[in-house]
C-alpha cells in the first residue's frame, strides 16, 4: 500500500498490512534517504550494526497510522479502538489538567547563575517546583544524567503514599503531535523505574545530594529541593514497598492549552471533521495514558488553561 502525499500526489513510501503488523516497506523522503541511526556507544560511522531510517522506524514501530474511522489508530505496533473521540473525548478530558502558571511559561529549565537557589518563575521547572508538585513533601530533581523524570516526587504522609515522575517541556502553544512525542516517549520509557529499584537507589540518592548543574553553571539549587536528605533512602524503601502506593506520571507542558482542546473535541462531537494533526495528538495521548495504565500508574498532562 503505498503512502503518498494528498497534495502533490508524490509517493513517500509504502506500508504492508500483515496479520501481526503494520510494517513500513518503504520511505522515500528525499531529506532522509542517507540518514542512519547508530548506537551512540560507537563513534560517528562506526557502528557495524546501524540501520537505514527506515529500518529502524519499522523495527521499533515509531509511526502512527490513522484510518478513516476516528476510533481506530496504529500506534507503537498496536492498534487501538476508542468510539470515545467522536463523542466528546471525555476519556481524554479527565487526563489533561490546566495550570495558569504555565500560560506564562518561556522556557523550559530556565537560565542559571551560581548563585541562583530556586528554577526561574517562568520556566517549565519553575512551575513543577511552586506549584504543580506542592502536594509532595519530597521533590527531586532528577533532571540530566540517568534521568528517570525531570522530577521525582513523593508524598509518604498521604493516605495512600504517591510517587510522581514530571516530565516537563516547553513549546509554541499547538494542538499537534509533534511538542509531544518526545515527552511521551521518554515518560514510558521510564514507567518501569516507577518501581524505585533497590540496586540502582544507592546511586540516584548520592547524585541527589548535589547541586544542580546546567550547560557548565553550577547554581546553588539543591537537586533535594524538599526533604531530608539523610533520610532519602528510607523515604524511597517505604515508598516502594507500599502495598498501595499511588504511581503518577505528569507531562508538564506549556505547549497545549486545555481549553483549546476542549473546543477541538466539542467540533469532533457535532460532526465537523478533526484536522489530522488533532487526531494524531488525541491517540498519542491516548496512547500514553494506556501504557501508564497497563503499568498500575495514572498519566497526565499539566497544561495551560
């Protein structure tokens, strides 16, 4: 079946839908016809096992495709049904949450001197630190590095204990897909680590009682920015042994507008037709809140109001 563009009628490439999979055969945009992707433990070009673009986009399923009816999409080598989007999206609603700190956002980690103590006010991380992670008694920065989450949050206190991964971002306000597939990516990439694994905690915590540093500065933000430090190891032990802990995963982001995609929905349910951009978001985002779920965790998405 070959892909082709709606506008020129040129041909991109070609997928094979088989019993198992969508398979992508072919693609022919001329931009990445010479592009490889290695294992960054080679150097540049050295890598004996590298893959076209394509090779690689078929073998680890890192497209979407979309069908004629709004319930269906491909995602991540599965397919999906929802009837949920044609009639209002509330599946999707109860997911995305608005924070008007954010609708002032500019950047997503801020700018850094040494004697900065606290993430700027109108950064991504600022946002996280001030207000969307207040209800956590210990905050984390665990941004850089081995980096399970931006931050790790956890809140021993409530009944049932939370642990929190916030992912933050920063971006053109959209209702396209494209802010987001990094995010996501990263954020079920790391779903697992969710489990606080005792063999890799006594590392992470001595990295926490650092400051943080960023592109060669040095600041005096702690990476511990709520909670003792002393204490980070048996804090994480009872977290993890809860038997009813909570597990969330917050997208932070000032790149989406909740009230923006409320009225994209609201369009969807009287009949007008999504723009296809909207429509890869929607799964996208569907897509992670499934993958969260699948591992006993809540996603989200924090977002302008």
């Amino acid at each position: 079946m070959d892909l082709v563009n709606s506008i020129t009628a040129q041909k991109l490439g070609a997928i094979a839908v088989n019993k198992g999979r969508i398979a992508l055969r072919d693609l022919t945009l001329p931009l990445s016809s010479a592009v490889e992707v290695e294992d960054s433990q080679h150097p540049l070009g050295g890598d004996p096992n590298r893959l076209s673009l394509r090779r690689y986009i078929d073998r680890e399923n890192k497209f979407i495709v979309l069908f004629d009816s709004l319930s269906l999409a491909y995602i991540d080598g599965t397919l999906f049904r929802d009837d949920g989007f044609s009639e209002g999206g509330y599946a999707l609603l109860r997911h995305v949450r608005a924070n008007n700190l954010l609708n002032r956002v500019t950047d997503e980690k801020g700018t850094f001197t040494t004697a900065q103590t606290t993430f700027d006010t109108d950064s991504t991380f600022g946002v996280i630190e001030r207000s969307v992670a207040d209800g956590d008694e210990i905050l984390i920065c665990d941004d850089l590095g081995d980096e399970w989450a931006d931050f790790i949050g956890l809140s021993n206190s409530s009944s049932p204990p939370r642990i929190t991964f916030y992912h933050a971002k920063h971006g053109e306000l959209s209702l396209g897909a494209s802010q987001f597939h990094i995010s996501v990516s990263q954020a079920i990439k790391n779903l697992q680590r969710m489990n606080l694994p005792p063999e890799s905690m006594g590392n992470k915590i001595r990295g926490w009682k650092n400051q943080y540093a960023n592109n060669g500065v040095k600041t005096k933000i702690p990476r511990t920015l709520r909670g003792n430090q002393g204490q980070l190891a048996a804090e994480f032990a009872h977290a993890r042994s809860a038997p009813d802990v909570i597990r969330r995963v917050f997208i932070v982001t000032s790149s989406l507008s909740r009230k923006a995609v409320e009225d994209a929905l609201a369009r969807v349910k009287a009949g007008k037709a999504p723009d296809p951009y909207f429509v890869q978001l929607y799964w996208l985002l569907m897509s992670f809140f499934s993958a969260c779920a699948e591992m006993n965790a809540h996603g989200y998405v924090i977002c302008q109001d």
